[in-house]
C-alpha cells in the first residue's frame, strides 16, 4: 500500500492548492456551502492529477531506471508491476469524475469539463507533446491554470484574468527550473533525463527564468495598485504584499541558480524555510485585508 501511495504521488496535491484561489480571493473562506463545493474539486483534481502520473511512470519508465533519484520511483524499481499501475490510474480517473458527481447540475457540468481538459490534454503531454520543447512547459503551466478554473466554477467565482496571468507565469518559472535542473544533470553526470533536454542550454534557462521572474515581478506589483483589486478588497494597501512575492521569487533563483536543487518545487515549498515565510507571509497579510476588517 506504501509504494501505491508513493506511485500517486500524494506530496504532489500541494499543486492543486490553487484550487482553492478562487474561493479566498473572493472572501468565501467563511462560507461552508463553497468550501464544500472546493474541497470536492480538489480531491477530484487531485485523483485525475495522480493519474496522470501513473501514466507517466508507466510510458518514462525506463528513462526513470537511469535517473538519480527517479529510479527509485516504485514502478522504475520494480515495486509496482505496470498492470497494476494501469489498475491504479483506472481506478484514479473513476473516482476523480464519481466525485464531481457530488456538485449540482450545471456547475457539474463546466468541472466535468475543465476536469477532462487537464486529462486530454495530459495524455497528449505524455504520449507525444512532452517532447517539444517550449510547448511541453507550457502545457504544465495550462495545468495551472485549470486548477484555479476548477476552483472558479465549481465555487460559483467569477475568476480574474490577473489571478489567470500571475498563475501561468509562475507556473512557467517553476517548470523552466525544472527543466534547468534536468540540464545540470544532464551536464553534471552524463544522464539525460528528458529527451527534449537537447534543445536546451543553461545560458537561455537562466536568461528564461530570470526574464520569467522579473515578468512576474512586474506583473505582480501592477496589479495589486489597480484600483478594481483595491476596491474589489477593499484595501489601498495590496502593494505591501509584493515584499512576500519578491522575496520568494529570488530565493528560488538562488536554489535555482546557485544551489542547483530546483527538481521539485513539492520539495522546496515543504522543506526550504524561506520560501515557507514567503508562502505563508503572503497568505497571512491577504488573510488581514479580505477578512480582518
């Protein structure tokens, strides 16, 4: 059961955090009836998420066994035969749509298919568009973006196109690093991980992400002194939280850059402590302007 567990990757479910977005921006977070409708579209997102990375190991399973770390994944090990796997994703993908099933009529619907957007679109990340450079971290971060669709529609939230932009270009960071992180391996060893990897160099990963974090940065501080975000929370003061967001954004170049341990962004949220303060800094200062009025 331990290496099942393992195989679904439930750290992962940190990502679909974003689900949750929607809800809190809008100062939902004290209502019952949407938490609900929410924690139904994160479990559900978060089963069609594990899903897919079964399918993963199971089509990059050899190229796994060659990984420092991948290898040790319980199908590349052998732990976990693939027609069990194929039982697990099975079982994965029927109970992430039995969930939906839970919301009323026409908000069941739209999660059905946003839920089902992130699953073709995934499949066709694995089988074939994973190998494009570029177009397979755009993918990624598209992935993002459902997520906080998800949580949108299934809340009854009307979503903001910046909560949309400032997702897809982090989501966009993380996974350049990730890749970044692939390229020293590759460099480092002599073990390439990702068959894309070649059409790649660490002088544009690192011309990317610091492009990718100054965009956000920008980005970020636009929009919290836009005067619909001020009204809309009721604050003149959003603009103090780019502090949490800037100091997040340079201490992940620095893991990035000059500690070369940007593999797992699950990782580095759960165990780097700046990068917590930064997370729940961010957090707790919006937790102030939307619900301690």
């Amino acid at each position: 059961m331990f290496d099942i567990i393992k195989l679904i990757r439930v750290p992962q479910w940190l990502k679909n955090m974003f689900v949750f977005l929607p809800m809190f921006f809008s100062g939902h977070l004290t209502d019952p009836a949407v938490w609900a409708h929410a924690v139904v579209a994160f479990f559900s997102f978060s089963l069609i998420a594990s899903s897919i990375y079964v399918l993963n190991d199971v089509r990059d399973v050899e190229a796994d066994r060659i990984h420092p770390t991948k290898r040790l994944r319980p199908i590349a090990s052998g732990k976990v035969s693939v027609g069990v796997a194929w039982s697990v994703m099975a079982l994965l993908v029927a109970g992430s749509f039995s969930l939906l099933m839970l919301l009323p009529g026409a908000v069941r619907m739209w999660c059905v298919l946003t839920v089902s957007a992130y699953f073709v679109l995934n499949i066709l990340y694995c089988f074939k568009l994973k190998q494009i450079a570029i177009l397979d971290v755009f993918i990624i971060s598209t992935g993002f973006v459902l997520r906080v669709a998800l949580g949108g529609v299934a809340c009854g939230i009307w979503v903001s196109p910046w909560i949309i932009c400032m997702t897809f270009i982090l989501a966009l960071f993380l996974a350049f690093a990730k890749r970044r992180d692939d390229m020293v391996i590759a460099r480092e060893k002599g073990i390439v991980t990702r068959a894309n990897i070649v059409n790649y160099n660490l002088a544009y990963l690192d011309q990317v992400l610091g492009l990718l974090g100054g965009i956000a940065m920008v980005c970020y501080i636009i929009y919290s002194v836009q005067p619909d975000v001020e009204r809309r929370l009721h604050s003149n003061y959003v603009y103090i939280s780019s502090i949490f967001v800037l100091f997040g954004i340079l201490r992940y170049l620095q893991i990035s850059l000059v500690d070369k341990k940007s593999g797992s962004p699950t990782k580095i949220l759960t165990k780097d402590r700046f990068i917590q303060f930064s997370v729940i800094g961010w957090i707790a200062y919006f937790v102030l302007i939307i619900y301690c009025r």
